[in-house]
C-alpha cells in the first residue's frame, strides 16, 4: 500500500510491527517522543500516545498472526496530527467497525463514552470496547475508517486538532 505523505508534513513516523502486545508498550513512548520534535503542548502529546495504544491495542486483538502498520503525521500548515493504523480484518468485521464509528461520530463526544461505559459494565464478560469512545471524547479526535477490501485491511483514523 503506497501512503501519500503530503508537502504539509511537518514529520511523520511510520512504523510496521507484528501483532505482540509488548510492542503496544513500547509503542507509546516512540510516538510521544517522536512528537516532542515538533509540539511543546504535553497534553496535546499524551492524547495521541494514548490513542495510539488503544488504536494498536484494537488491530492487535484482531489482526491475527499478521502485522500492524501505524503512521503519525504532523501537519505543518495546519494545527493537527493524524494517527492512522492498518490491519488485515475481514470484510464483515470492517463493516461492522465503520458502521460504529459512523454512529459513534454522530453523538456528543460525553453521552458516548458515558453510554460505553455503562455497557462495559453490564457485559463484564466481554471486552469493554472503550478504546474508539475514550480517543473519541478525552482526545477529541475525528475518526474515521475505510476498508481496502481488495487487500483486506481496514485503516482507522484519528485526527486531532492542536
């Protein structure tokens, strides 16, 4: 898959890994650091380090044996990074996560996560499914997902105004 880095790009960082939960870790402090380069703002930085792990976290739970890809890009014209990460998913699965993010974008940010919560809470016995509701409503980010069904990978982003 060829990713466009536009002539904005105040830095990107793209890294590709295989699906181990250690990696996750490790993760977060490479991205927080990696933006320390071009942002000063500490809370805008901790944001995307947590949808990152959360985001990476997600395509690990569901991508099987093959790898992640995960990119960062600061804009240099605009006030934002954008966070997107590719897995392999199957095409039910996809359309599935589309059509929550779909429904989850046309909600307050608050009563979303408020209504995640309370759910995690009744199903104890699955996954919370709090990641895409926490990076939603504490990081404010635009997201969004689109599926390469020709390749089977789905690509979900976030975008986050600085």
């Amino acid at each position: 898959m060829k990713i466009n880095y536009e002539k904005d790009t105040a830095g990107y960082l793209d890294i590709t890994f295989g699906p181990k939960w250690d990696y996750i870790a490790l993760t977060r402090p490479y991205v927080e650091n990696f933006l320390l380069i071009n942002m000063t703002d500490k809370d805008n930085i901790h944001k995307v380090g947590t949808a990152a792990s959360e985001m990476l976290e997600n395509a690990t739970k569901f991508s099987g044996d093959d790898g992640i890809r995960m990119i960062v890009k600061k804009s240099k014209l605009k006030r934002e990074v954008q966070l997107s990460v590719y897995n392999y998913l199957d095409k039910k699965t996809a359309e599935e996560l589309i059509e929550k993010i779909e429904q989850m974008n046309t909600q307050d940010s608050l009563e979303y996560y408020i209504y995640r919560m309370k759910e995690s809470v009744k199903n104890k016995k699955e996954p919370s499914k709090l990641g895409l509701a926490r990076i939603f409503h504490e990081g404010q980010a635009k997201i969004s997902a689109y599926y390469f069904e020709g390749d089977g990978i789905i690509e979900v982003r976030a975008v986050f105004s600085m």
